[in-house]
C-alpha cells in the first residue's frame, strides 16, 4: 500500500470515528434526559430528548445508507446493499459512457484540436542541440537493434529476388542503346575521339623506328637504306599530319563518317534482334540466379557494415549529415508559414479523425477495467476516495435529524 492510500486510510478511519461519536453523544444525551424525565419532568428536557432521539435515527439512517454502498451493514445481505460490489459491472459500464458523452464529445474535444500548433513546436525543439542529439541517440538505438536482429539471409534474399524481378525486364540492347544515343547527341564520342587521335598521333612520331625497320623488311636488299629512312619518316609524318588534321577540324569527313556509323550502330542496336539476343545471353550468363544471389548478399553484407560503424560513434560521418539535415528542416520549418500552416492542418485532422476512430474504445476500456477489479477491490477504491466526505452525510443526518424532530416535538407541544 503506497503513502498516498495510506493517508486516505487513515482519514476515512478518522472521520468514521467522527461520525459515530456525534451518534454515541445523542445516544447518551438521549439516555440522560430520559433519567432526568422520569425524576423530574422539566418541560425542556422534553426538547432535548426529541432532539436526541430523533438525531439518533437520523444518525443511524444516514448510516446505513452510507455503509450500504460499499458494505453489508452488520454483515447482513439485505437487498439493494454493497451495492458497488454487486453493480460493478453496471458502474463501469454508466461511467464509461459517461466519460465519452461529457467529456470525449466531438462538440468538446474539437476547440482543443483546433488549437494544436505542433509545427512551431516541434521546429523549436529540434533547433536545440541536445534535443537533436537525443533524437539521433534514439535513432541509433533503433536503427542498431533492427540490424543486429535482422534476417539476413531474408534481407539479401529478398534484394536478390526483387534485383531479378528488376533485370528481367530490362532490354539490355535498348538501354545501351540509349546510353550511346545519349553519348551520340551530346557529342561525347567526339571528345573520346579526340584522346584517341591525340594519343595515336603521339604514339606513331614517337615510334618512327619500328615504322623504318618494317619498311626496311619489307623493301628488300636492292633498295638503300637512306631510301628506307626516307620512306619511314614519310610515311610517319603522313599519318601524325593526317591524325593531326581530324583532330583538329570538327567537321572532317573521318568524324562525318564515324559519326554516322554510331547511330546507325545504335538503331540495328535498338532494333535488330541479333543484338538482342547475343545481349541477354550475355546478361544470362554474368547475371544468373547465383551471380545476383552473391552480389546480393554482398551489397547486403557491405551496407550493414557501413551502417553499424557510422552508427558506433559520434560525429560519424552519417550522423552528422542526419543531424544537419534535421537542423536544415528544422530553421526551414520555422520561417516557412505555409509549410507549418500544412503541417498543423494535416495533424489536427488525423488526430480528429483518430480520435472519432477510437472514442468508443476510451468507454470500454473504462467498463472493462472497472468489471475486471475484483468487487472488493472496487468498493474498497471508491471507499477510499469518497468515504471521507460521505461521513460528513452521517454528521449532517444526525444533526438534521434531531432538529426535524426538535420541530415536531414542538408543533405537538403548542397543538
């Protein structure tokens, strides 16, 4: 029993004993002026016994009705008695709907709703640092318990399964298709074309030599060397002059050309069934079931690992980029009116629409746990938090009595 039942113990005990003195007073008030009467008949003893006597009933009626609600009076099992034990059902079922009627009505609980401003409330809140880091602390806290219970095995069965689904359907010639139309339209081939020339037209100056010794092969013994030399150094000037040129001029015939051969690639690419085939038995064959499954669980293995060392300290990498992110909502909530005119709109009206949804459900949970307390239990509860002022109906009974029979006594006196 805590300190709080306890003192309230001790009260009801209290006034009880309050209430019963007043009648054990009347009782020996009554007792006396009835000795006195007989000894002596003094007419205004005669007013003191009415008013013992009838405070004495009155006393003894409040009692009952008092004790009545909680108890048996005396033990005995009259009707209509202990009547919060035996209506307990009843009770709980009167105070449920009660509670909902009068103080969970849409009339009453509406003007609440509508002044929820949780935007401004909540853009304060995550502004400071400290809430921030609890948050984040939170977030962490969750986020590790979900990866250390997790299935992997589901995990990185369901990416693979969901990474097949993904790839069947993919038209590996027209995505390649559309990756080189996209190459083709932005002139990005022109610049691959420029490193190759520029590269090769290097390649052939720099290696004049193995130009001459092939010259020389196949030129034969008749011809001289210094023909040979001539030869190769033509012919290496030729072709790093001639390299040189389309580099240089954007609208070479070489590039014309090549151009025009990339988008016709890309159309027989697109739609030639030849490219389609020899693509998804390429695709077949690097992307089979157990390839996705590996690289699944891979993908899977690695992101876990990466998560659980951002999570495992502070001023991670992750952590920081969530805790400048909430602080960016945050500031951009606070000055934006209208982004917190929706929010606090959209949460007044889920939380109206929850609260239609459950208001029943605060009335039955109310019925259900009164009529699962023991009947005891119950009235004992009650007792205890409306016993103390009930004995003051006691007092006022006894007192109330005594005059009304004071009254009478009178009135029969002067009739």
């Amino acid at each position: 029993m805590n300190t709080t039942t306890d003192y309230k113990s001790v009260q009801l005990k209290k006034h009880k004993v309050i209430a019963t003195t007043f009648f054990v007073v009347m009782a020996l008030i009554y007792i006396t002026s009835e000795i006195l009467l007989r000894k002596n008949s003094v007419s205004w003893l005669g007013y003191v016994k009415a008013f013992s006597e009838a405070a004495m009933v009155g006393a003894l009626a409040d009692w009952f009705a008092v004790t009545a609600l909680f108890h048996h009076p005396l033990g005995l099992k009259i009707p209509h008695t202990n009547l919060i034990e035996e209506r307990k059902k009843s009770i709980g079922d009167n105070l449920g709907k009660f509670v909902v009627e009068n103080f969970l009505s849409p009339q009453t609980i509406r003007p609440y709703i509508s002044k929820i401003q949780v935007s401004g409330y909540a853009a304060d809140w995550l502004e400071k640092e400290k809430n921030r880091k609890m948050l984040l602390t939170e977030i962490t806290k969750i986020i590790n318990n979900i990866l250390q219970k997790i299935d992997d095995a589901a995990v990185s069965g369901f990416i693979a399964q969901k990474g097949e689904e993904l790839l069947n359907k993919v038209e590996i010639n027209k995505v390649l298709a559309s990756a080189l139309q996209y190459v083709a339209d932005k002139k990005e081939h022109e610049k691959i074309l420029d490193y190759v020339l520029n590269k090769a037209k290097y390649y052939v100056a720099e290696n004049e030599d193995l130009v001459r010794a092939r010259v020389k092969k196949e030129s034969g013994i008749l011809v001289p060397g210094f023909v040979d030399n001539m030869l190769a150094n033509r012919i290496t000037v030729g072709i790093a002059n001639y390299l040189h040129e389309i580099e240089q001029d954007p609208n070479h015939s070489i590039r014309k050309e090549l151009t025009q051969q990339l988008y016709k690639f890309i159309q027989q690419l697109r739609e030639e069934d030849k490219w389609k085939n020899e693509l998804n038995k390429l695709k077949e064959g690097l992307l089979s079931k157990d390839n996705i499954q590996k690289y699944a669980t891979d993908m899977w293995n690695s992101i876990k690992f990466i998560l659980l060392i951002e999570l495992s300290y502070d001023g991670s990498k992750l952590l920081t980029y969530l805790d400048k992110n909430i602080l960016s909502f945050a500031q951009n909530l606070k000055n934006d009116e209208t982004m917190r005119k929706n929010i606090d709109a959209w949460f007044r009206l889920n939380a109206y629409k929850l609260f239609l949804k459950n208001v029943n459900n605060v009335g039955d949970l109310i019925s259900n746990t009164v009529g699962n307390w023991e009947g005891n239990e119950l009235s004992h509860k009650l007792e205890l938090e409306v016993g103390k002022d009930l004995q003051f109906i006691r007092i006022n009974g006894t007192l109330v009595g005594g005059l009304v029979g004071l009254i009478i006594y009178a009135i029969t006196q002067w009739i």
